[in-house]
C-alpha cells in the first residue's frame, strides 16, 4: 500500500532531521484564522497558536498581503544601508514601549542574548570590568542558546552542555528577600519574564516587580524583562509590563511580532543603547525588509481600535470558566493562573496525556511543565471556542474521575 503524505513526511524527518523534538503524529499543512488542518484535511481549533506566535491567528490577511508585497519589491538588505520598514518599525515599537531604541534579530533567544550583552556593555562602560552577573529566576526560561540557555533557571535544559557561560545566578519567583541577598557589587542586571511561559504560567506579583524597579533604579542595576512569550496583546495589554505601571530598562520581544515571520527585537532606553556602537553587536537577517513589513502589518493590528479591551475580556471569561472547571473537579485540577489569553492549569497528572486527548478532539493545547496544561489561543479567538474547549476538558476530566 502507497504511504499517505503524512507517512512520507514522518519518515523524512526522522531520518533527516535531528531528534530535538517530541513530535506529535501529526503533520500541519493549512492554517487560518483559529483553525489548521492536517496533511488529510482534518481541522482542529489551535489553542496554542504556534507558542504563541500567531497571535493574529494563522494567515493573518493584512500580514500575508504585506508579506507578498515585500517579497515582490526586496527581500533582504544589508544592515550596512538604512532600511526604510526596519526604521519604521522602531519608531513604532518604540513609541508604543515608551523605549527608545531598538535591535532588531530574528528570534527570541537571539533578543535574550542581545539584552544581556547590552547589559554587560552598559555596566562596562560605565563602571568598568567584574561588574557583569545576571540574576533571573528560577523555572524562567530565556532561550536555547548557551547563553540563554545558562539564563534560564531550570537545570533540566542545561545538562550536558557544560561549561556554561559565568556570571548567571537564580532566585525564587515573587522573593524580594531572596533577590536582594543575591545581588552583589558585581550585578549589572536582573532579567524576569512578567509572565513565565514554559516555568508554569506564572505571572510575577505586582507589588514584587514594583519592588525590583525600585532596587534597580536604587542600585543601577538594569531591569530585563522578556516579553518573548508575553508581549504584543498576549496578557490584555500590548506589552505585559503595562499591568505593572512600569517601565523597564530593556525589554525583549520576538514570537507574535512577526504574525509567524521569524523577528525579534531588543527595546532598551536611550542612555542603555548608547552602549551598543559599530562593532558590539550585529544580525546579518536581523530587521530584514519582509520581517519588518510583517510585523508593521501587525502592530496595525495589534493597536486597532478595541483588540486590547477584548483579550482582556476574553481572557477574563476563559480563566473563569476554567475556575468553573477546577471547582467541579478539585481533586484533578489545582489551579488555574495567568494573564490575559495567557492561562495555566494545575494538574495532579502528566499535562501531555492531556494535550494527546485534545489532540484526539480536534483542539491543539500545550504543557508548560510535567503537570500544567497551557492554553496560548489566538486573541481573535470567540466566547464559543472558548466553550468548546472547556467542554472538551470536561469530557476529559470526567473521564478520569
């Protein structure tokens, strides 16, 4: 019997490409809108948009038209020459971030790594050499690369890849003591995510964030906030820090930016990003014309009259009735947590025996964590999705009762 397309893909990648991923039996070919579909035209509703990429949804219309209009004009430009939508875009995201200089690279570890090299030049410049530790938090998660890697506070990502880079050390979530005992004469930065994606979906208080801005102003200490997972509307605001009447030093986006053309970005104030001068730091694709134009399409989006009000309601209504879901069923779910269309539930079993029962629904959820199921829908997403994913977790909740 001939393989289906899907047979076909499957064996192509496990034999050509690494084995970094526990990939589902599944192979997207379509998306649009909420909906994608399989190679055998199978649709299911999308509750993780990518990791939280398509945030506009799959295919957005004003992106793919930005996008095929750029790809017919210029594809790529050296950052030796000025790059009109690379200049726009900065100005945007700057404008809206009350920032005032932007990086631009091509994901979010990319974003992470620049944050922390402009933090370490800063301090350098300023203040000399041995002034250049990091302190995140424990569960964080910042990127895959050695440096980010060494970032993130969960030693599972980071076994096997000593020596990891120095001067990283990590604290408890919502600890203000256990921060303040960390820092030292040689802390330059203190990296957090508002929102911790992949450590549980856990929102940091607001009365510790607000702390940690003051300590840092107190000290010169720059704030890093990565908003890789969080940023652009995800929480109910544009930017995730918003919930906190802050501003940091530096903030990173990357992920929805692009509405699923790979872009990140770097934001810091300008007495920071004076630090980064011809021949610190640098992307050969970093704020390409294509990603620049998919992402201006986005920010139009994004900053469209009423969106913000509406994920904030929508995300409200969603975490209730996941309390709804939690109370009926107390001794399999534990808790629910989050910001915006940005949730978290509790489980007392493995989340991936979830996400496989979802699959098997039609509905494409996430894990952040052995025991937290994660729900990262698109902000167009309806109240009548939302109910039918709650449904969908009830049949599977009852079953296990």
């Amino acid at each position: 019997m001939e393989k289906t397309t899907f047979e076909k893909t499957k064996a192509k990648t496990n034999q050509y490409l690494m084995p970094t991923y526990a990939r589902f039996d599944l192979a997207l070919v379509k998306g649009k809108g909420t909906s994608v579909w399989d190679a055998s035209g199978k649709e299911y509703l999308d509750f993780l948009a990518g990791i939280s990429v398509c945030n506009l949804g799959h295919c957005h219309p004003k992106v793919v038209a930005a996008v095929t209009e750029q790809v017919q004009t210029l594809m790529h430009c050296s950052n030796l020459y000025h790059i009109e939508q690379q200049a726009e875009l900065a100005q945007v995201l700057c404008t809206l971030a009350k920032l005032d200089q932007a990086f631009f690279c091509n994901s979010g570890a990319e974003a992470n790594e620049g944050a922390i090299k402009l933090a370490r030049r800063y301090s350098y410049d300023k203040y000399g050499a041995g002034r250049a530790d990091v302190i995140t938090a424990e569960k964080s998660f910042h990127g895959r690369t050695i440096t980010t890697v060494t970032a993130t506070g969960q030693t599972k990502y980071q076994e096997g890849f000593a020596p990891l880079t120095p001067g990283f050390s990590y604290v408890p979530l919502n600890d203000l003591d256990a921060l303040q005992e960390a820092i030292t004469d040689r802390t330059c930065a203190i990296m957090l995510e508002p929102v911790q994606g992949e450590g549980g979906v856990r929102p940091c208080d607001y009365d510790y964030l607000q702390a940690v801005a003051k300590l840092c102003q107190e000290k010169d200490i720059l704030l890093i906030l990565d908003e890789v997972q969080a940023g652009l509307g995800r929480t109910g605001k544009l930017f995730a820090y918003e919930h906190y009447d802050l501003v940091p030093d530096i903030v990173t986006l990357a992920k929805s930016l692009g509405g699923g053309i790979p872009i990140g970005a770097v934001l810091a104030k300008a007495q920071v990003a004076r630090s980064f001068v011809p021949g610190t730091h640098a992307s050969t694709f970093g704020g390409n014309p294509v990603a620049c134009k998919a992402a201006l399409a986005v920010m139009e989006v994004l900053t469209g009259e009423g969106l913000m009000a509406q994920v904030e309601h929508k995300g409200l209504y969603f975490k209730n009735r996941l309390e709804e879901v939690q109370s009926q069923w107390p001794n399999l779910v534990t808790g629910v947590r989050g910001l915006g269309l940005m949730l978290g539930v509790d489980l007392t079993f493995p989340a991936r025996e979830v996400v496989a029962e979802f699959l098997n629904a039609g509905v494409l959820v996430g894990v952040a964590g052995a025991s937290t199921l994660r729900f990262l829908p698109p902000l167009i997403v309806t109240e009548k999705e939302i109910d039918l994913v709650i449904t969908v977790l009830e049949k599977i909740l009852k079953g296990r009762a």
